[in-house]
C-alpha cells in the first residue's frame, strides 16, 4: 500500500525489504519516502521454511547494505509467520532451522536482529537461550515467549492495512537496543550475561556492581 509517511511521521518504521530468496520490489521505495519523516528506520526480511536461511540472510544483508548507504544505519528484523491461508503452515523443523540460520548469520556478521511474530508459534520453536539477547517485537499479546523474558516492540493494531506499533524508550536507547552505536563496557557486558542465560536478578547485581565502580572512579574490571 501507498504509506502517507508526510501524514503519519512515525517515531520509528520497518520496510520490508526480502521475502524469503525474493526481493520486496517496493521496499527500496518505502524507505526513500519514509527517510524524511521518520527518524528511526528499520528493515525486514520475512522468512521461510522452504530456503536456506543463510541464503535468506546473506541476500538480506546485500540489501541492508544498498539501503544503509543511502539513509544511514537500519534497524534489522526476521518476520517469522506461517503462510497465509489457504498454504499449509510451515512444518516446525524446518522452520527452526531456517530462522536460526538466518539468526546466527546476522550474528557472526555483528549486526543485532529483532525477532516479530506470534507468542505461540515462536514458542513452538524452542529456541535456544542466546535469542534471549535479540530485541522480541510481539505480534501478540503479553507475556513473552521463551526465551524472552520482556517485549521490546508490541504491535498494537493494524489501520488501513499498515501495522501499528508502540516502543517504550526514546530514539537513544532505540539505537542501543538495536546495537546502531557502540555500547558501553557495561551494556555490553550485561547482554554478555543474559546471552549466557544469567538470570535478570544475576545481571541486574553486575550492573549496580559496574555503576558503584564508575560512581567511585574504580577501572572497570573489563578490557577496552
């Protein structure tokens, strides 16, 4: 659909830019209309059981990259639905499978990768406890899936056929959340921990630990 970006001037927006192995022949379009209204961009790549995700993903980043060239960096995510009726729904393994790959790909190329989609399906998935430290978008109601213990961005309706959507912060720790400029040694360790599947109180113990170090000018027992 046509988006009145000069109407709507969201805080922030996603343009999907691969489906699968395809590309979105309007994603290029949508982001160079939205670029002067919205200030915070992102982009998606919708995934698919039927191809490999890294294939999915290495075809994703080439166009992050055409895109990011021309309105700085983006905000990345994997829309992970099933079909439309009347297709069948994808089978849950290869599903799996395919999202991890995508996932790990980003990953090992530094870039973070909000996951979007239903509670149940993704909880269907049973994914590993790394995800945790990947930015959930619902598409559902509360609570999170595992293993997310919070939702980051929480669609709240769909309006004349766009997708509308809330994020509690502001535009820094949008860009933060999604890794767009550097973390501090203690934000980084943070996500190092919940990665790991540290529990919130552990992580939460570490941080005060690393702010009562920075309040009383003592060197952060970490390397630059």
């Amino acid at each position: 659909p046509t988006v009145p970006w000069a109407g709507l001037r969201p805080a922030f927006a996603f343009v999907r830019l691969t489906s699968g192995l395809r590309a979105d022949v309007s994603g290029s379009a949508h982001l160079a209309n939205a670029h002067p209204f919205v200030e915070l961009l992102g982009a998606y790549a919708w995934a698919r059981a039927d191809a490999s995700g890294l294939a999915q993903a290495r075809m994703f980043l080439s166009a992050v990259g055409r895109e990011e060239a021309l309105h700085g960096p983006l905000a990345l995510a994997l829309d992970v639905e099933h079909r439309n009726k009347p297709a069948p729904p994808w089978p849950l393994p290869e599903l799996r499978r395919e999202v991890l790959a995508f996932l790990e790909t980003l990953r090992a190329a530094g870039r973070v990768c909000a996951v979007y989609g239903p509670r149940m399906l993704l909880a269907s998935l049973d994914l590993p406890a790394w995800v945790r430290r990947l930015p959930f978008w619902a598409a559902s109601k509360p609570p999170a899936p595992a293993p997310w213990t919070a939702i980051d961005v929480q669609q709240t309706g769909v309006v004349e056929k766009i997708d509308r959507n809330t994020y509690a912060g502001d535009a820094d720790d949008w860009r933060r959340l999604f890794e767009l400029v550097p973390l501090t040694r203690a934000e980084a360790l943070t996500r190092a921990l919940a990665e790991e599947g540290t529990t919130e109180a552990a992580v939460e113990r570490v941080r005060e630990y690393l702010a009562g170090c920075q309040r009383g000018g003592v060197p952060l027992p970490l390397p630059d």
